[in-house]
C-alpha cells in the first residue's frame, strides 16, 4: 500500500472513529442566517433540484446519465399496469405488517416505480414516453387514489401511537400519513417531469387538483422528523408549486433541523430507535440532506457549524452500517421500540437496496473532501443502475447526483 492510500486510510478512520467516541446529548443551536439571501420567487422544478444542480446536470453525457438513471422493464410494467389504490387501511404503530395491510403493497409497488419512470424520462428526456406516463398519473388522479383512505388526522380519531410496548397496536395514522405521503411525492415528480410538458392539456387540471386536495388537507407540522421532516416540505411546497416563497418557512426549517441534529451526530428520537436505530438514522439524512437542497434552491448561504453536524451524522451511518455494534449507544434508549442489546440491528446488507439512499450521494456532491465521502463512495460501488429509485422521496435524486459524482 502507498503512502498515500495510508495516510488517507489513517485520517478516515481518526474523522470516524472521533465522531464515534462523543456521546454527549447536548446541542449548540443557534442557527444565524441572512434572509435577505434568500430569493423572493423559485420555478416550481426547483424545489427538490436547485438551479446550479440542473443547470451541471444537463451538461453530464448521457452515456453516464444512462448508466444512473435508466428504467427498467418491471419498473415500467408496474407503473403503468397497477391500478389506482383506494385506501389503505391496517397498518400498526410499528409498521411492520405491510403484507397485511390493504392497499400498502400496490401502494409501495406503484411508487417506487414512479420514482424511478418520472425521473428516468425527465434524465433522460425521453419525451416519445412521457404521454403515456402523463396519461398513468391523469388516471390516478382522476380516480381519486387513496381518496377512501380515512383521514383520521383531520378530526382527531387517529388513536394513541404505541399503544403496546410491541408497536403491534393498529393505529390509524399510518394509513393517514402514508396516503398523504404517496401524492404528495407524485407532486414533487410531477413538477420536475411535466413542468413544460404540454402545457395547455386540461389533464394538467385534473392532476393539480388531486394534488392539491392533500396539500390543503396536509397534517400539522409537529417537532420530529418523519413524514418529510414533519410535515415541512408539504408546507414548503405548497409555495414553491405556485413559484412562491416564504422565508420564515426556509428558516423555521433550518432551525428545526439543527436544533434535532445534535452535537455528536445522532438525531433526536431517531438514532435512540433501538434494533431500528440505524435505519431511522437513515431515513433522517435523507430528510436532512433534502432539506439541505432545498435551501440551496432558495439561495441560503448554510453556516459552517450545520454542515460539520451533518458530516458527524453520515458518519455514524456509515459507522453503523459496517459495524451494526457502534449503534448500541443510541439503540439502548429504546425509543419508541424493541432492543435486544448489542449488534441488535435491522437494515439492508446492500446498501444500494435501501430506500431512501439518494441522501449518500447528495452528501458526495456537498461534501466531496470528506473522508465520509470516500468510504459511502465504497460502500456504493455497482449500484449505479439502482441510483434512479427513490420512493422515500418520490424522485430518484441518486440519479443526479450520482452522475454528478461519477
């Protein structure tokens, strides 16, 4: 081995291993922005994908373009022959008996395929198959999807959330929020893909107005993350869909950020959820590094101090997925879960098969020196042809940023 391979091997493990041995649960937040650099007005496309982003992207060749965001066949059977979903009903506070819920699976099968078809034709502007995309969404739409869904959050029948110490109680929220969820993130899609497709086709009608009913009917935003970082994005994207911009939202949500991002990396009620600590760490970075977007998007100029505590969190991920034992100190609080001790953990062992995972190549893009950056670089070598999936988020992300990082 070269010296250099070794020095760079000894200061990646010294970042890791440092950001390791912190368990303290303090947090220094004390967020200064300047809202003035703020922008007044944002195109509806550039809610997810700032401007300086598509503008790079579109100059990447396609030969890269297609080795990240290509579509497959059973991707493309999917989003085009499941039928619209009526409801979902069934799910518990734990979220762990899906195969039994009525409508999840048709639900997670057409999402995660749309992700992948939207973002593919946009990538790849593959304008012959856009109509016929067009025309699945308009079905969906005009059918009402997930329109019988009881919308127990409106009136406040929900129920308690963890009933049982197990999570095996039903809890009606989840087929709520789920729903919500689900068109919501056919929104944010819809807007990159279709923003100048045939503009003056009355389907475009139909599609808003679907989209629109649960935005106006969204939940409230609560202090935690989940449900696109507590129901921020929805408030968010309310504006940025009429190319509007409220700055107190931009900022409220860069506080709450790092006020639940604390020093040592963990994430407040996340990294503590026992055996699934790891994951919701996880799916916390992917809400943390699209809010990160976001703010890009809207011209915010992100201090320091926030961007060292998102550098210490993927750390721990990535600590955590090659070492499941390094979780232990988080996991042992339990909560809101199960923990049977030490290595105790449920994930993926692909990482390139998780969902959400667009967050790991965003993080290469904005953190390219970090020697964070070179281990996820390792942890996601062939997976490029998965990078285009993202149901987590309704748009493969992994697709642009992966062929910005190739």
């Amino acid at each position: 081995m070269s010296t250099l391979n070794i020095t760079s091997l000894m200061t990646i493990m010294a970042f890791l291993f440092g950001c390791q041995q912190s368990t303290t649960w303090n947090n220094s937040s004390s967020l200064k922005i300047n809202n003035i650099m703020i922008s007044d007005t944002i195109a509806p496309e550039n809610f997810l994908i700032p401007a300086d982003v598509m503008s790079k992207f579109k100059n990447v060749p396609l030969d890269i373009k297609k080795k990240f965001c290509s579509a497959n066949p059973k991707s493309n059977n999917r989003f085009h022959n499941t039928k619209p979903v009526d409801r979902i009903k069934g799910f518990n506070s734990r979220m762990d008996n899906g195969k039994n819920v009525e409508g999840a699976n048709a639900s997670s099968e057409f999402a995660r395929s749309a992700s992948v078809i939207l973002t593919s034709l946009w990538a790849l502007e593959d304008d012959f198959n856009k109509e016929l995309a067009f025309n699945t969404l308009y079905k969906w739409a005009e059918a009402d999807a997930w329109g019988k869904t009881v919308r127990c959050y409106l009136n406040g029948s929900c129920g308690k959330y963890w009933a049982r110490s197990d999570g095996q109680d039903p809890f009606a929220g989840h087929d709520d929020n789920q729903s919500a969820l689900y068109v919501l993130h056919i929104g944010y899609a819809y807007y990159v893909t279709f923003a100048d497709y045939s503009p003056d086709d009355d389907r475009h009608v139909t599609i808003k107005k679907w989209i629109n009913n649960w935005v106006k009917t969204r939940m409230r935003v609560f202090d935690n993350f989940g449900n696109d970082l507590g129901w921020r994005l929805p408030e968010i994207f309310a504006n940025t869909s009429k190319g509007e911009v409220n700055k107190n939202q931009i900022l409220e949500l860069l506080n709450f950020i790092d006020e639940n991002l604390l020093d040592d990396g963990s994430i407040k009620n996340r990294t503590t959820r026992g055996n699934r600590s790891l994951w919701y760490h996880h799916a916390s970075m992917a809400e943390i590094m699209i809010g990160l977007e976001i703010a890009n998007s809207h011209g915010v100029k992100i201090p320091q101090s926030f961007l060292t505590k998102i550098e210490k969190a993927a750390s721990i991920f990535v600590a955590g997925f090659k070492d499941p034992h390094k979780m232990h100190q988080w996991a042992k609080k339990k909560y809101n879960s199960q923990y049977a001790g030490s290595g105790d953990i449920i994930f993926k062992d692909n990482l390139n098969n998780a969902t959400g995972k667009s967050w790991l190549y965003t993080f290469m893009y904005r953190f390219p020196d970090s020697p964070v950056s070179v281990e996820i670089a390792k942890l996601m070598v062939g997976g490029e042809r998965l990078a285009v999936v993202d149901s987590y988020i309704g748009f493969g992300l992994g697709c642009v940023y992966g062929s910005l990082t190739y």
